[in-house]
C-alpha cells in the first residue's frame, strides 16, 4: 500500500469510528443546538458575499463537487447569493461549460444586484420564481440541457409539504452516484421554541420530508459516510446520494 494509499485508509478509520461514537454525537447536537440562537451560519462569507452556511458542510460539498465533477450545480433558496459564488468558483477551476443555477421564489433587488456584478456571475442563472411548480423544474432543465450529472441542494422554504415537493420535482433531474443535498435536517434535533416565528419546526421540516420521500423513492440513500464525516452539519441525514439510473 503506498504512503497516499495509507493515509486515506487511516482517515476512513478515524470517520468509522467516529460515526460509532455515540458520546462524539450527542455533543455535536448540544454543540450545534446552544450555537444556534447566535445565529452562527451567518458569520462566514465567500469571495465577499454572505454563505449562511456551516463551514462543515461548504467542505462537505466541494468535495462532491470534486468527486462528481458536475455539469451543472441547482440551488433551491438564494438568499444573499453566497453560496452560488462558492459553487460557481468551484465549477471555475474545473473547467468547461458549468453552470450555477439559483431558484428562488423571490430574489431581493440588492441580492440580485451583487450576484450579477460579481466576477464568478458569468457561470451564473438566475431563476425568480416558486420552486414547487413543474413550470419551473422546466425552466432549469432548458438552462441545463440534457445531462444528469447534476448536484441539487435545497436550502428554500423549510416545512415538510415544500421540502418534499421539490424532492419529488427535482430528484428526476439527477443521475447515478450524484447527489440531493436537503439543508436544515437538524431542525427535527432542535427545541420547538427555536421557530416560533416560523412555519416549520420539529416534526415538520425537511428530515421529515426526507422520511416520507423514501418510501416513495427507493432511487436515493442517505450517505451515512457524510454525516460520520462531518459530526457538525446543518444537514445531518440530508446528503443523499442516487443510486439508482
């Protein structure tokens, strides 16, 4: 075994018995639900533009990136566009004709504004309009073309309805050995009084969609690896993978 071949090994050691750690977890759930009132997927941006995402999960992501090599990157829920920058800057440095594609219900003016006059904006699409209705599933695959190399993250409205509507809508989208990732899952591990101004919260959100997709869905399986991996995520039983044309 070559010394690379040796050090990979070791690391897949480390992330199994990480994930057999019980202890481990439970204080990663104590950790991600007494740092969640601070908001803190707020403090991190990229290439200038805010991510509201864990620093865990963008790693987590541009390492799918790297192994599927996608045609085109699908964001459901653009917020302030810091998360298209980064998937567009990943598809920059591999090259050829990839795409970015950000859906959102409504794109705030000042949002769309500084996606547009960014320097990675030319591998960006812009889509305004509900996430949940076949018109626009249509309008990203026109943007797309034909290919099913495909990494979609839905990161939008969180209840267990929208979440799983897009699953149903955009899951068709994705080939063999590529990925749906469903931001949020750790909403189901947090206190109901996080989201007393939301309409979502434990019991209805996107774990539970994840739930009621798989028994309809037998295409899909959540990558346990990832969440071994990771221990502190935003999507705990969200990275999904096809495993099944």
């Amino acid at each position: 075994m070559s010394e690379v071949a040796k050090f990979f090994a070791e690391v897949a050691n480390n992330i199994e018995r990480q994930g057999k750690d019980k202890d481990v977890q439970a204080l990663s759930r104590i950790w991600l639900r007494e740092i969640t009132p601070y908001r803190y997927a707020y403090n991190f941006t990229w290439m200038g533009r805010p991510v509201i995402q864990f620093p865990q999960d963008m790693i987590a992501l541009q390492e799918l990136i790297w192994q599927c090599k996608p045609d085109a990157v699908i964001e459901v829920g653009v917020a302030h566009g810091g998360m298209l920058i980064y998937y567009a800057s990943l598809l920059e440095l591999l090259g050829g004709h990839r795409l970015v594609v950000g859906v959102d219900i409504e794109i705030r003016h000042h949002n769309r504004i500084e996606i547009e006059r960014h320097p990675m904006s030319s591998r960006i699409r812009l889509i305004e309009s509900s996430s949940v209705i076949p018109e626009t599933a249509a309008l990203v695959r026109n943007v797309i073309g034909n290919t099913r190399n495909i990494l979609v993250i839905l990161d939008s409205n969180h209840t267990h309805e929208h979440v799983l509507a897009e699953l149903r809508l955009y899951s068709s989208l994705v080939g063999k050995n590529n990925y749906i990732v469903v931001m949020d899952t750790l909403i189901d591990d947090m206190p109901e009084s996080f989201f007393r101004d939301r309409p979502w919260g434990p019991g209805n959100n996107p774990k539970t969609a994840i739930a009621s997709f798989f028994e309809e869905n037998q295409r899909f399986a959540v990558d346990s690896n990832i969440d071994a991996k990771l221990l502190i995520s935003a999507a705990p039983g969200g990275y999904l993978k096809c495993i099944e044309d």
